[in-house]
C-alpha cells in the first residue's frame, strides 16, 4: 500500500485541508511554497496517464475548492502533476501540487539550459 493510501486509511496523519468521498486535500511536509498543498483522489490512480476523465472532472472542481478555501484565486497559484521517473514523481499515486501564497519563479530543469540536448 502506497503512503497517500495509508493517508487515506488514516494510518498516517496528515494536516488535512479538505476532504470529500473521493478526494483528499492536505499540507505537504517539506513544502516548496508558502502554501503547499497536495490533492490526491481516494481511489489509488498511479499517474495522470491512468486517470479517468470522470475522476479528473470531478478533481478539476475540488482543486478549485482547495485553492478558493487557501486564498490563492485573487493572486494565482501553480498547480503540478509529476508524471513517471523522468518528470519526477516520486509516490505512485496520482497527486497534484497546488503552490502559491507568494511570486513563484521556475527553476525545475535539472541541468537549467533548456537549449542542452537530453
């Protein structure tokens, strides 16, 4: 069982921030941001590549509650999905990162020249 699942079952703690019968919104531990939040659907999903358009269209509305209810509509804020070991997802269950609560630069390129061949 993956860590967002043991979450979910209430094995682990987490500083939840909303909460309905198919998803999960709670603060991540080592944030990146201000406000980091991770959003997660309670069914085990691996990736965005296996997600069903109904959990996805069902999740769009519910991230859109998190981020009403964490204040970052009127200033913005970045959300992210990691996608397999080369766009850096580390926990096999589908998660979005919503960041904001202050500017946000964009530094992720592991070399950081976009112009060098892979």
């Amino acid at each position: 069982m993956c860590i967002f699942c043991k979450i979910i079952d209430g094995e682990i703690p987490s500083n939840k921030i909303l909460e309905d019968d198919n998803f999960l919104a709670f603060h991540d531990i080592n944030p990146a941001a201000p406000v980091h939040v991770l959003v997660i659907p309670k069914e085990h999903v691996v990736s965005f590549n296996d997600v069903s358009s109904e959990i996805m269209g069902n999740m769009s509305k519910f991230i859109q509650e998190v981020a009403n209810k964490m204040g970052l509509n009127e200033n913005g804020y970045r959300l992210i999905t990691n996608i397999g070991d080369d766009g850096g997802q580390e926990v096999k269950h589908l998660h979005f990162h919503i960041l904001g609560g202050g500017k946000l630069i964009w530094n992720h390129y592991e070399q950081n020249d976009p112009h060098k061949s892979i």
